[in-house]
C-alpha cells in the first residue's frame, strides 16, 4: 500500500513540480496559480490521512483484542495455561504480533510519501520574498488607505472618519488573521527596522495569543510576540511599556537571561529619565525617501480629488467619436473627457469581453515580475508590485485589431517600432505603481531615448474590474480615475514642442480587493510627424 502510495504521489506532482510560479506577491494570477498548488497539497494530505487512519484502525483491532483477551479469559491464569492452543496464541502474539506493530514501517512510509510529494512541489510554493511582499503588501495597504489593524485584523477595511471607524469596502466573502499571521507580518516589519508598522502588528499578535493554546502549524508564539513587541517599543522610546512588556515575558520565560538583562537596561533609563505616563504614544510613521508626493498621492486613492462635475466645467463633455475614420462611423467610441489639462481621455467600453479574456489568457505564460528604468538597466523596484507580459500582432490576432481600433480613435500610427508592444500587466497583492511618468526625463537614460524616441501618448485599457481601490492618480493635476472594465484612458505625455508634460506625473493606486489587469500602449514621437505636427507653443 506504501509503495503504490508513493508511485502515485511521483506520477500526481509531474506536472505541477516543473512549474515556477515565483513571486507571487507581484501578481494575482501568481495568486490563483499558489491556490491550484495547496488544492494539490490538500489531495497529498487527504490520501495520507486515508492510509493513517487505515493504519491506526488496524491497531485499534488489534487493541481491542488484546484488552478483551485480558478482561476475559485471562482472568483465570491456571485455566489460560492449562490450554494449549491460548498459551500458543499468548507466545505469538508476545513474539511477533506485538513486535510486528511495535515495529512497523508503515507509518514512517506514509508521513515520507507526504513529505516526498511536498518536496517536489516548493519550486511551485510561496518563497519567502513572497510571503515578505504579501505582508508588505498589507502594510502598504495599511498606510495609503489609511486602514486600521484592528479591522483588518476582523476582515474589515476600516478607517477612522470623525473618531468612528468606517468602512470603506465590504468584501463579499471575509476572512480574519490569526495571531501568527500578525506576528509574521510584524516580524516582516521588524527585520526591515520598521518599527511603526511592527508595533501595530505585533500588539494585535500578542493580544490574539493571550489565552490560545499554541498550535503546531505556527511559527509564532506569544513569548516570541512579547519579546519582539517590547523592543519594537524600546526602539520608538516608549521605554515603560517596553519594560511592562519584558516583565511579562518573564513570567512565561523566566530563565531568559537576555530579556533580564534588558529590564534593567530599561529600568536604569527610565531612572534616568521620567517615565513616559501614555503607553501608546503617537507613533510616526517613517518619511518616504523617494517620493514627495506622497500625501496627495494616497489622498487621491482614496478619493477622486478636485476632479471637477461635466456641469461644473461646460468644456468636459460625453460623446459618440468616431475621429472622422470611417470604420468608426457604424460604430462610434463612447468617448468621456476626464481632463483638459493634462488632456486625459476615457473611452467606455473600448474592447469586449471577450477581447480582454484573450489578451489575458495570451499574456500569462509571458508574465514576469514588471521593471522600472535604472539608468542604462532595468530593475525591479518596491514602489512597482505587478507582472508584465509583452504582447505581437504577429503572435496573436486580438493584439493587432485592437492596435488597429487604437490607431482610429488616436489617429496615430501605433505600429512598432513607432510605438511599443502591447504590454499586459497584472497587479499583486496590494499591487501598485508610485508616481512616476511615462515619458523620458532628464534623468533619463540618453541612449533610451536615442533609441526609441520620446513616449509621445500613452493607451491604457483596463482589462478587469476591482471590487476596491486600484485608481489611476494624476498627482499635480489633482484627480484620479477608477477602473472602469474594458474602458480605455488616453492622454498626452508630451506638449506638441517635444516637452514633456509635468502635469501626467501618474500613478496606479494600490488595489485593496480585486484582480487589477492593464494593457498599455507606448507611442512614440517618431513616426508620428504628419499625425501630431510640431508647434513652439508647448500650450497648443
């Protein structure tokens, strides 16, 4: 039965064992991939209890026996000897049966087939980079949407509105965190020196393990939760809590040495200092060292911004366009102008359903974790959380008729190398894309721009809805868009002298509930001389 056992497992992870699904935390198809490889792991498991309970239920029969031999006829000794046939069945059973379960290999091979199968499945299970962008993803969520650790701890994206904590989504389907799930969130935050985010989770960490039995399939412990919380606050200057907390801690643990030490490191500061009364001081929250526009830009995920009402502004209309090409004159694109200035449009219901599930199911055996400029390279950054695909017209049909029905609603030639292949991008957990622009800058790679020429216009077509955030910003125009399913927003990222636009500094808004996918066209400025003409007046 063991062996057949572990053919099986061989033949079962074939398939599933050669695949990489790798950073998971950077896309949700990564996501739905991890779902497809734990089901697997379930069938693992649930095969492996068959057996054991097979296993133990022989050795109950076998118990059940021995004890009712025990409580019958083995009452009377002089009677069990005296017959021959129980006394052999005493020696052998003493001799061999008992040695036999005593000794038996099949648990053992059981518990390693499990083990085997899992072993040829980690190439396709989370990393620990996966489970460290998942949990920042949660902080990253945390902070931009202003959400409490309390709610989402419950399930709820809440924030504090007016002293009352409010919901901000609802999710259909609610699941809550477990205080090893804080504690690793937490440790995630501390082993970066983050401090801020550790103490939030640590604190909910604690107060889920106070009173819960341990259970195996932790990492965590509320000694562990203790300790880690007590420095957390150490390292902010809340010395008296910090102190509070380790004397706790002795009394699950009071033989640690190291924690003895710190509480007469923290005595011995707080003799020398007063005490601080409040033990939750107002912690602050790290300063961004790479972007400036951070508080507008969290502001305007969280709400459209100063984006003005069509009947506020007369010049912002809603019309059927069809850009005078004929193609669109049967069928003419739902256009709504979102913004004068950068000039940003959306155009409703730009591909079908059917068009984005294609474009979706092309992309993903390309999908790999999206890059930003680095000087001359490309790398990977935290401020992008995504994975990006690069799509042909030559390699699939549905790429170049939407690049052709671009092409009519632009009047620009978008075939490369004048412009760029159709990039498809899925969002992660919390998967965003900080401000930034599209277009070359003076911090620019020249060679980039010698290449390939300024990105004159940039396509973007929302392939998927999201249940919650996962807005597009524009940080100094003050407004932000949301997705809008199979919607497309288009906008200039150049004046017609060449400059670029400061006002399309943009940026995608971390997605709080939801499957965020985006297909982006790039156009260039070469190529489009006769399309866009050049004026000096970078207003015109």
């Amino acid at each position: 039965m063991s062996s057949y056992f572990s053919l099986f497992i061989f033949l079962y992870v074939v398939n599933i064992s050669e695949k990489s699904f790798g950073e998971m935390f950077t896309s949700m198809m990564s996501v739905k991939q991890a779902v497809f490889a734990e089901r697997q792991l379930v069938d693992y498991l649930r095969i492996y209890l068959e057996h054991e309970i097979q296993r133990l239920d022989d050795i109950k029969r076998f118990f059940s026996r021995v004890t009712s031999l025990h409580s019958g006829i083995y009452n009377e000794p002089s009677a069990t000897i005296a017959n021959p046939i129980v006394a052999f069945k005493l020696v052998k059973r003493l001799k061999s049966e008992w040695m036999n379960v005593v000794n038996s290999n099949e648990a053992e091979e059981n518990i390693n087939a499990l083990r085997e199968g899992y072993r040829r499945m980690e190439g396709s299970l989370p990393k620990l980079e996966d489970l460290q962008g998942a949990a920042q993803g949660l902080m990253r969520l945390q902070d931009v949407y202003h959400l409490r650790v309390e709610g989402l701890v419950r399930g709820h994206f809440q924030r504090i509105t007016d002293g009352n904590a409010m919901d901000i989504y609802k999710p259909p389907v609610s699941d809550t965190l477990s205080g090893d799930d804080c504690f690793l969130v937490g440790k995630v935050a501390y082993d970066l020196e983050d401090y801020y985010h550790s103490v939030h989770w640590f604190e909910e960490a604690v107060r889920l393990f106070r009173g819960r039995e341990w259970s195996p399939e932790n990492e965590g412990t509320l000694e562990d939760a203790l300790d880690h919380l007590a420095f957390s606050h150490f390292k902010t200057g809340n010395i008296s809590y910090a102190l509070s907390l380790s004397q706790e801690l002795l009394l699950h643990d009071p033989m640690n040495s190291r924690v003895h030490f710190n509480v007469e490191k923290y005595e011995k500061l707080l003799e020398e200092s007063p005490p601080v009364t409040n033990q939750s001081l107002d912690l602050k929250r790290p300063d961004s060292t790479y972007l400036r526009t951070r508080n507008v830009y969290e502001k305007l995920c969280q709400t459209k911004g100063s984006q003005p009402k069509h009947f506020e502004n007369p010049r912002l209309f809603c019309d059927y366009f069809t850009n005078g090409n004929p193609g669109l004159l049967l069928q003419p694109i739902k256009r709504e102008l979102i913004s004068l200035q950068p000039y940003v449009v959306l155009f409703h219901s730009f591909v079908t359903r059917a068009e984005a599930k294609r474009i979706k199911e092309y992309a993903v055996p390309g999908l790999r974790r999206s890059v930003v400029a680095s000087g001359v390279n490309q790398a990977t950054a935290e401020y992008r959380i995504s994975k990006s695909a690069w799509l042909k017209e030559s390699a699939h049909g549905v790429v170049g008729k939407v690049d052709r029905r671009i092409s009519m609603v632009t009047g620009l030639n978008v075939q490369p190398p004048y412009a760029e292949y159709l990039q498809v991008v899925n969002y992660g957990i919390g998967g965003h894309y900080e401000p930034h622009f599209d277009h070359a800058t003076s911090d620019s790679s020249p060679l980039y721009r010698l290449k390939t020429g300024n990105r004159v216009a940039t396509f973007m077509i929302y392939l998927s809805s999201v249940e919650a955030g996962g807005f597009t910003a524009f940080i100094y125009a003050n407004f932000s868009v949301p997705v809008v399913e199979n919607g497309a927003l288009f906008w200039w990222n150049l004046h017609r002298n060449g400059q670029g636009n400061v006002d399309t500094l943009h940026a995608g808004c971390p997605v709080i509930v939801g499957d965020k996918w985006v297909a982006n066209k790039w156009v260039h400025e070469f190529g489009q001389e006769f399309q866009r003409r050049c004026s000096l007046n970078p207003e015109e």
